[in-house]
C-alpha cells in the first residue's frame, strides 16, 4: 500500500469525546517514551476512615487509569499495525512515532495534491529541413527560369499562350489561394470551384508536400509511353524528359533537392502500346512519383480515353497520388470524351499538351507560309520552327553540324529536340509557377508563426480508397475501380518501379513444382550505342568523344524456351483483387494467338490446375493473351494452400518455329 492509503488506514481510528475527558491522559514526552499526568496531592484531613476512604478512591482511580493505560495501548499498537501493513510486529513503535508519521504522511498527501498530473511530453519538432534560404533560393531560381522563358518566347503573353494554354485545359494559378490548398472538405471544394481551379490547386499541393517533407530529397517525375517518350532518332540527351531534367533541376537545387525523370519510353519493336503497358506503370516507374506522364498518340487514333481513365484511377492509389498529364505531339482537337474527362478529374490535376498547338498558339502562320512559300515547318528534317533556328542549348554549340541537327523540329514521325523542347519549357514553365504559388503559401504560414508540416507533411495526404474517387466515365470498372493498381512483371527495359508476379524459386518450399524442372532463361535485346539515334546523329557523334550520351535506355527483353527439358516456369502472383491473370509475348504486335493460345505444346496451370484454352481470349492487344478474367470460385484451381495464386507455363515438347517468349504477365 503507499503512504496515502497508509494514512486513511491510520486516520480510522481514532479517540471518542469521552477518552479525552479521562482525568489521566497519554501526553507525548520525550522520544520513545510516555507520561502519566496525576491527580492533584490529596488533603490530610478527615481521619481514618477518611484516609481509608481516600486511600480506596485513590486505588480505583488508579485501577481505572490503569485500564485507559492499556485501552491506549491497544489502539496505538492497532494505528501501528496498520501503517505497517498490519503484521502487528515492531515492539518498539512508540505513540510519538505514530503522530510524527501521521504529520508526515498528511504533509505527503498535501504535497501530492499540490503536485500537478505527471503527463508524457512529446519532444518538439526538429527544424523543417525547408529553410527561409532555400524558399528565397529557390524563389529566384524560379522567377529566372520564368524570366529567361519569357524573354525566349517575345513576351509573358506570348509564353503563356505557348507553353500554358496548349494543354487541352489552360492552366491558371492567379486565384489559387490558401484556403484553397489547405481544404479539407473536399465535396464542398468540389462543388464550390470551377474545374481549372482544381486542376490548379492539386498541382500546388503537390509542390507544397514535396517541400514540407522532410523525408523526401528528390521530386520524381516518370513518364510511360512510345518511342516517341523513349527519343528515338534523336540522341537520347535531345528528349524531352532529358531537357527537362537539365532546365528544371536548378530550382530544386537551390532547396538543397534533386529532380529525377524516369523515361521509361520503349520503342515499338517489342509489340508493345498503351493497352498492355499502362498495367505496368507500378514497375515501368517508381510508385514514389510525384507526377505521370503518359504518350502513345500515335497509336489511339483518339479512341484511348478509356484507358487514360483507368490509368489516372490507378496511379491515385499510389503513395503520393500523382497528377497524370498526357503529352500529345499533334493539335488539340478538343476531343469530346477527353475534354470531359479533363474536367472530371480535375481535381485530381489531370490535362494534356499537345505540341503542334504550342507551336501555333505563338502567332506565327504555318499554313500562309506552306501555301505561299511551300515551306513545311512540320516536315521531317525541317530546321527551324519559325521563332528560332536552334535550341538554346544549341546556341551555344561550336559544331556547325550539331548546332543545325538541334534545330529540327520533327525528326519524321518523332520529334527533333526542337519539338522536345517545346515540349520541355511547356511542363517546366507550368510547374514552375505552381513551385512559385506554393512557395508563398509556405512563407505565409511560416510569417503567421505556423510550421507548415502540420498541413502538408506527406504523412498527412488522406489515402484514397477505391469508393473515394467518383463513378468512373468509361473504363471497366470491374478493373479500374480498384484499391491498388495492376501488378505487372515486365522483363522489357527500362523499369525503374516493383514488380508485381515474379518467378518462384525452384528450391522454394513453398513452390507447388518443387523438384520439377525449371529453367526458363531471361533474356534482354543487345542494342548497341547507335540503337534509335538517327543517321544524322550516328554520323555527327561517331568523331566526339561524348557520343555516350546518345545511348537509349529501352530494349526488349523476357523469359523463355525452346526445348521440353526446360521444363516450366512457376511465377507467384502478387495479391489481386479481381482475379485477372493476363500473359504477353515478345517480340510482336500479334504474337499473342499463335504462341499461347493455340501452342499444342504449350500447358498453362493456374494453381497446379491445367486451365482451358477455349476460356482464353486475345486481350488487351494482340501480343497478350487473357488467361483469366476473375478469381475461379470452384475446384481445386480456386485453393491456395501456401496463401499464394501461382501460374505455371510448361513445355510440353520440343518448340517448332519460334521460341516461347513471357515479355510480361500482369494481375489485378
């Protein structure tokens, strides 16, 4: 017991009014010790029997004295016992000790009273790593870039008609305010402002958490597409992303931060488009990005707005929910079914740019210039796009040749690193302004006294779950209305993200083959430095000695065989929500029919189970093949024993013809 349950204990008992009145009372004397205090002396008068009468009284007075003595006794060794935990054992405990300790326990509880409630402090915030001197740095980092874009386009008009009203929405961060970022409502948000508001305003937000966040170093961008997103015929230095990464990096520098653009662009050489590879922008890039960017216009002929959408609805379950923005080469058509999905998911910073609009947005008259003069600015090999007659960076070129292979426009079908930057300023000059609108909103709160992690932390973003986004437009959405996107293996280089299915070890416990054979090999596409540059390139770098930075990242790849004793390959399928098990092959546009689902010699098991090749379909582009659709909900393909779905292909026989290639196998 402590000291204060102690002290209630001894407070209980307690001497009555008449104790007190006794004539002989227990007083404290010295230490350890008591004192009786006696009866006044006795008179001498009265006789005999007077004395015999007094010496009778005085003998009872001291009987009853005698018998109050042992009463006190017995509660002083009662108040002992119990301070003492009631063992009744300590002999030496005097009546002096039990008042001194009643003093100095009441003296306990009444500091304990004054005392206030010990409580758990939590230990201040260290200092944002954003300082004051990285916003100034980082503020004047950016008005230069402005600046220095302004001058190069004739005028701020001029460069915003060119770099920011050529995306199918115009961006507009002049009424982008505070209260607007930091909203949290989102439905009244919604309801309350236009869509180039919130298109505006998730682009600011996102500048603002990768600020604030002391645990992020680098903003990450990543971009899936064609080989126009990889820079085919051009040196891979002249592509977009590679621009971009050289004009934008200074900004994020002076914040003592890098830039880092992932292209992820793959040429069409492996029979890939945008139906099979959107599934895999979880591997092709970092789920940790910032922002998507997305090209295959060459390929959708305007009918892929379904699969932008799914895409959008995807990367929003990503860690940072980034802001999807499709680079078009071509002019904004203004598409119907686009436009509305732009203002659908504005709020989630979706747009688009198309290139050939920045162009003419500029004022100069391309087509009076074609009919009157027969020049085509937009030819393949044409130098010059009617503003300038090189890139900036080729301004400061020595090599006559090189500073004129700068100024193409368009290579052929692919841009020249003219059209690329272009395409480079538009992205830099829009996400720079939003940089200097997030910038005042932090020197806002800092000035007011406020340590803007509170708001924009990256650990305080909501997480979307699939009920949160609205009722999709046109995707499926038994695919696309999802918790988590699309798990994908793709053994096509360059992937910078996590794979999805992966292959089982052989010697693994857990595998439902173990002790089978299984020795498909994986492979990747030799491509030498001169893969994609470009004749005129090829020529030009062939004599220097930083031809290297020609060098294109992307090439085919998979995993495959050719012989019955290569026996099987088992992948483990990652968690899935659907059941959708989706294989594709390489290398070829239409490979898909013949080397799945009508290879006699070719078995697919779906947990140990060989499926049926009728229930297959050629999907979602004719390399790929659609093993299932959903989860089997009977038999013993619908068990998993070891917590894990696995697929299995297996040789059968020896391969005639062309080998079995597995270029990806993708889930959800």
């Amino acid at each position: 017991k402590n000291m204060a349950n102690n002290h209630h204990e001894y407070e209980e008992v307690h001497l009555t009014d008449d104790d007190d009145a006794e004539d002989i009372e227990l007083v404290s004397g010295g230490v350890g010790g008591r004192q009786r205090r006696a009866a006044p002396p006795l008179s001498s008068s009265g006789g005999g029997g007077s004395t015999t009468k007094w010496i009778v009284i005085l003998f009872l007075i001291v009987l009853v004295g005698v018998y109050k003595l042992g009463m006190e006794e017995g509660k002083a060794e009662v108040q002992h016992e119990g301070f003492n935990g009631g063992d009744g054992i300590n002999d030496n405990y005097s009546d002096v000790d039990v008042k001194q300790t009643q003093h100095e326990d009441a003296a306990v509880q009444e500091e304990q009273i004054k005392q206030p409630e010990t409580t758990t402090t939590v230990p201040p915030k260290p200092p944002m790593k954003f300082t004051m001197d990285h916003l100034t740095a980082m503020r004047t980092e950016c008005n230069n870039l402005i600046n220095t874009l302004n001058d190069y386009y004739y005028g701020e008009d001029k460069a915003i008609a060119m770099l920011m009203n050529s995306h199918i929405a115009p961006w507009d961060f002049n009424e982008v305010e505070l209260d607007h970022v930091e909203s949290t409502d989102e439905s009244t948000f919604v309801n309350q402002y236009p869509p180039r508001k919130l298109r505006a305003v998730k682009l600011v937000n996102t500048m603002l958490r990768a600020l604030v966040s002391d645990s992020q170093r680098t903003f990450l961008m990543g971009g899936i597409g064609s080989s126009v997103m990889a820079g085919h015929d051009n040196c891979h230095y002249d592509a977009y992303e590679s621009q971009m990464e050289r004009l934008f990096s200074p900004i994020w520098q002076a914040a003592d931060m890098e830039f880092t653009f992932q292209n992820a662009g793959e040429g069409g050489g492996c029979g890939d488009s945008f139906e099979n590879q959107v599934w895999c922008v979880k591997q092709n890039i970092s789920p940790d990005v910032d922002v998507v960017h997305y090209e295959w216009t060459y390929f959708e002929h305007g009918a892929a707005y379904d699969w932008h959408e799914s895409l959008l609805r995807w990367i929003q379950m990503l860690p940072k929910q980034p802001p999807l923005h499709i680079f078009n080469t071509g002019r904004n058509n203004k598409n119907d079914r686009d436009v509305k999905l732009t203002d659908y998911y504005a709020r989630y910073g979706f747009n688009a740019f198309y290139m050939r609009t920045g162009f003419e947005n500029g004022g100069y008259d391309y087509e009076k210039e074609k009919s009157e003069k027969e020049i085509d600015r937009f030819a393949w090999g044409h130098v010059g796009d009617g503003y300038h007659n090189t890139t900036r960076y080729g301004e400061l070129e020595e090599d006559d040749l090189r500073k004129t292979s700068l100024g193409v426009v368009m290579r052929n079908w692919h841009p020249g690193p003219m059209g690329f930057q272009l395409t480079s300023d538009s992205f830099t000059y829009v996400y720079t302004h939003a940089i200097l609108k997030a910038l005042d909103i932090i020197e806002k709160e800092v000035n007011d006294g406020k340590d803007p992690r509170e708001k924009w932390d990256a650990s305080t973003r909501p997480i979307f779950m699939k009920g949160d986004l609205p009722e999709p437009m046109y995707c499926d959405p038994i695919y696309c209305v999802v918790d988590e996107p699309p798990g994908c293996l793709n053994y096509e280089l360059p992937t910078f993200g996590q794979w999805g299915p992966r292959v089982e070890d052989p010697d693994d416990d857990l595998n439902p083959y173990l002790g089978e054979v299984q020795k498909w090999n994986v492979w990747h596409k030799d491509n030498d430095l001169w893969y994609m540059v470009g004749k005129q390139d090829t020529s030009l770098f062939k004599k220097r000695d930083d031809a290297e930075m020609c060098r294109h990242l992307d090439a085919c790849g998979g995993i495959s065989a050719s012989k019955a004793e290569d026996g099987m390959v088992v992948f483990r399928l990652p968690k899935m929500e659907v059941g959708l098990v989706v294989v594709c092959g390489c290398c070829g546009k239409d490979v898909g029919q013949n080397m799945f689902m009508d290879n006699e010699n070719l078995e697919i098991s779906f947990n140990t189970v060989p499926l049926n090749k009728t229930t297959f379909d050629v999907w979602p582009n004719k390399k790929c093949v659609r093993l299932l659709k959903k989860f089997p909900t009977s038999g013993r393909e619908s068990e998993t024993p070891t917590g894990h779905h696995y697929l299995a292909l297996k040789l059968l026989e020896n391969q005639v013809g062309a080998d079995v290639r597995i270029s990806h196998v993708f889930t959800i």
